[in-house]
C-alpha cells in the first residue's frame, strides 16, 4: 500500500451566508503517494471547494482533514502555509505568473517561501532541467507576456513542481487551452506522476481529459462517486 498524502473525513462544506446548502456533504477520500484521478461534474457542484480543502487553502465546516498523518483542525495558518509550500503544487486555469519576472524567475518563485531553502544551484539546476523538458529551454528569459498561452501554462506546471510536491492539484489547468497544447499538458501531468509518483487530482469539465486519467470521480450533490 503506498502512503496516504491526505484525507478527508466525513467532510461537508457550507459557506457562510448559505448554511442551508451544503456545497459538500459527508466526503470521505483518501489520496495516496502515485495515485491519479480526475473530478468531474456540472458547474457549481463543488470541485473547486473540494480542490480547495485537499489544498489546505480552506477548512471545512464538519469533519477532517488529514494531510501526511497531521490533523489540520487547529493548525496554525502559518503551519498551513509552509505545508503548502513544502508539499503541494496548485495549478490553476489561469497560470498567474508575474508579468515582469522572466519563465525562470516566476518557476523560481515558490521556493522563495521555503524555510529550509535547498542550495541555490540545485533548485537552478532543477528549474533549468524541468523547463528544458517541457520544450522551454529557449525561453527560460522570456516574460509570460512574450510566450504563448501553452507555454505560459507549462512554466505554470514547473512552478508548481519545483519544490518537488506530494501532491498536484490542478483546477481546469487546459480551460485556456487549445486542443494541442491541452493533450501535451495532459500527457505531462500523467509522465510526472508516474515518473516522480506525485499524486495528481485533476478537476476538469472535459470528459475525454478526464478519461485519460484512467480514474474518473463524478461530484454530484455534495458526494463523490465513481
Ligand atoms: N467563497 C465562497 N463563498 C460563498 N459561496 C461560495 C464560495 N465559493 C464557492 N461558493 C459556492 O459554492 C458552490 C460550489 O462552488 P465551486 O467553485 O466549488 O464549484 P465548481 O464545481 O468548481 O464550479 P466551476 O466548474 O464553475 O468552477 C457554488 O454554488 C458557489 O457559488
Ligand atoms: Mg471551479
């Protein structure tokens, strides 16, 4: 059995002002070291509040969050955020990279927040390495605004792996996308999880990027299914 990276408990979710409906009710899921799916399901249904609780960005309203072995109910929102930093890589639709920091810098950026920072020329030499493979060794020093939406998307997917997560969390990462560049991504996402057994939770609306996954979790009023 591989290690667990995290689970949820019996977890709902309601926001305030709406405590009559609950976005999420009673999850109970269990995502281990390599594993991979997909969460699909209409507009409004929750995938993104579900994403959101995997990725310590919120708590839930009843029940637990486990994330390797440590019960987040109490821990300090400082704790939340260096485990993020640590463990973590979030990739969203939109890529939000900084506009005025080259494709290097920006994939540089979340190791800034480490405590314990590695050696300097590692994590270059990683950076260097992963945007290489990705097809962006010649544009290691463009700007996001002299790349293509691809490419921007791709320097995306290295900063969330330069810190070498457990985890991958990836919100409509090919919405912006055209057909290509949405496969290439796919396929990248699912060699780095097979390569580097990062666990991948990919939310999407597409059902054949899903597919590809292989596992597929339907959200549908509050609960997953298969
Ligand atoms: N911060 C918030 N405050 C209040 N309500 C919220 C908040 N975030 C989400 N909601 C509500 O919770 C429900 C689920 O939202 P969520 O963003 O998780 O859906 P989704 O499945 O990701 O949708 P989409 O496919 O459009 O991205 C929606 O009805 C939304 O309006
Ligand atoms: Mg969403």
């Amino acid at each position: 059995m591989s290690e667990t990276v995290v689970e949820l408990k019996g977890v709902s979710k309601w926001y305030p002002g709406a405590e009559d409906r609950k976005v999420l009710e009673g999850i109970d899921l269990e995502v281990c070291a390599g594993q991979r799916f997909a969460v699909v399901g209409p507009s409004g249904c929750g995938k993104s509040t579900l994403l959101n609780l995997l990725g310590t960005l919120d708590l839930p309203s009843e029940g637990e969050v486990i994330f390797g072995g440590q019960n987040l109910q109490g821990a300090s929102e400082k704790d939340m955020a260096a485990l993020r930093s640590e463990e973590i890589g979030f990739i969203f639709q939109l890529h939000h990279l900084l506009p005025q920091c080259s494709a290097l810098e920006n994939v540089l950026v979340p190791t800034l927040a480490l405590a314990n920072r590695p050696d300097e020329s590692e994590v270059m030499e990683r950076a260097e390495r992963l945007l290489k493979r990705m097809g962006l060794g010649d544009q290691m020093e463009s700007r996001p605004s002299q790349l293509s939406g691809g490419e921007r998307q791709r320097v995306a997917v290295v900063r969330a792996l330069i810190n070498q997560p457990r985890l991958i969390l990836a919100d409509e990462p090919t919405g912006a996308l055209d057909e290509d560049n949405a496969t290439k991504l796919m396929d990248l996402l699912i060699e780095l999880n097979e390569e580097e057994s990062v666990a991948l939770v990919l939310v999407t609306h597409d059902l054949e990027m899903a597919g590809r996954l292989g596992d597929v979790k339907e959200l549908r009023e509050g609960k997953l299914g298969e």
